[in-house]
C-alpha cells in the first residue's frame, strides 16, 4: 500500500491512470473511507491523502538487438457539462475542438447538456455555439470542492449566478449565493451554509 497525496488540477482518474490501477478499486479501499465521505471522485482538494493498493508490474518480452515497439492507449472519461446563463441553453448545436480525435458535436438536451469523451491527458479545449455565438474554454480537473471558496466561486460563475473577474457588477461572491438562494427558494441571506452549497452541488452536478 502506498500513499498519494493530490496535487493541484487531480481527480481520481488520473491518480489511477497514473498508477496502472483501476479507480474504483482505490476508492472501495476501507483505508480511503474517511476520504469518501467528505469528497467525490472527480473533486479531490491538494493536499488530500489517497491510498494506492499495489499492483503487480506488468512483465514484457524484448528482442535484443531489435526494434520492440510499444503501443499504450490513453484512457478517457464521458464528462457532462451544462450552459446556461442561468436558463439552460436548450436545444442548441454544438460544436467541441482541442480534444485529439475527430471533431465532437451534437445539440444540448432541454437542459443544456451535453456529453464530451475526454482523454484523461486533456488540457483545456473549447465549446462552442456558433449560432448562439458563444464559446467557453474547459479545464478539466481543475475544479475544487464547493466547501472551499475558489470551488464555490467557479460553480457559481459556470451557473451564469456569478461575473468573471473584472466583471464589478456581478464579481460579488456574496450576491451570487443571494442570487442562487432566491431562485432555489432558499433563505436568502448571502452565505454559503450547508442547504445551500448542497444545492448548488444538486444543481452543477458535483
């Protein structure tokens, strides 16, 4: 058993990418149980400890004095994203550049959703809308958990409730969660307690 402590833009795909071991067999591990009940895969904060069971290495034969060639296959992963500004951009084209492979588009569900296969590898890519003429960079795992104010900040801003910075109008935390509370008929009181950061987890998806 070894110990991995989470670097900054890690999720649990990559950690097991990294090690040759099957995601879910480290998170069913008894000794990542505290780690489970505070945080999700896809949302891990630097710092946290994952334990990594040992794997048996994998043994290849060479030819001496010749060309041996290997081939490895990036794993990915199917990530579901949402627009909106906060209504949900329902029933829009779509087109996803930036990722290897062919060009990934579709149209978003009555919800503004829409799936993207990613290689774990991924740096940022682009999504746009070209007859809604809009277009949004992704970075993924680069998120942190929504107990932490730089998580809550960017799930708010990817919500449409919260201004990038520069955005003086709206670039108040503090009026985004007011703004979030009033449409989910929550108490409207500005803070981020536990109904309403369960919510706004409820409602971006992680």
């Amino acid at each position: 058993m070894r110990v991995h402590v989470v670097g900054v833009q890690e999720d649990l795909q990559r950690i097991a990418w990294h090690y040759g071991v099957d995601a879910e067999a480290i998170w069913q591990l008894a000794e990542n149980d505290a780690l489970t009940k505070e945080r999700k895969p896809n949302v891990l904060f630097p710092g946290d400890r994952v334990m990594i069971p040992e794997v048996a290495p994998r043994r290849f034969s060479l030819r001496p004095g010749g060309n041996n060639l290997f081939v490895a296959e990036v794993p990915s992963t199917r990530v579901t994203m949402r627009f909106g500004n906060p209504e949900p951009l329902a029933g829009v084209p779509f087109v996803v550049t930036g990722l290897p492979g062919p060009t990934q588009e579709g149209v978003t569900d009555g919800g503004g959703r829409i799936e993207v296969e990613v290689p774990l590898n991924a740096g940022r890519f682009e999504v746009a809308f070209p007859s809604a003429s809009r277009r949004y960079v992704i970075a993924p795992g680069r998120l942190d958990p929504a107990t932490t104010v730089n998580g809550l900040r960017a799930r708010l801003q990817h919500l449409g409730y919260l201004g990038l910075e520069g955005d003086a109008e709206r670039a108040s935390l503090a009026r985004a969660v007011e703004a979030f509370q009033a449409r989910h008929q929550l108490s409207v009181t500005g803070q981020a307690d536990n109904t309403t950061v369960k919510k706004i987890i409820e409602e971006y998806g992680s």
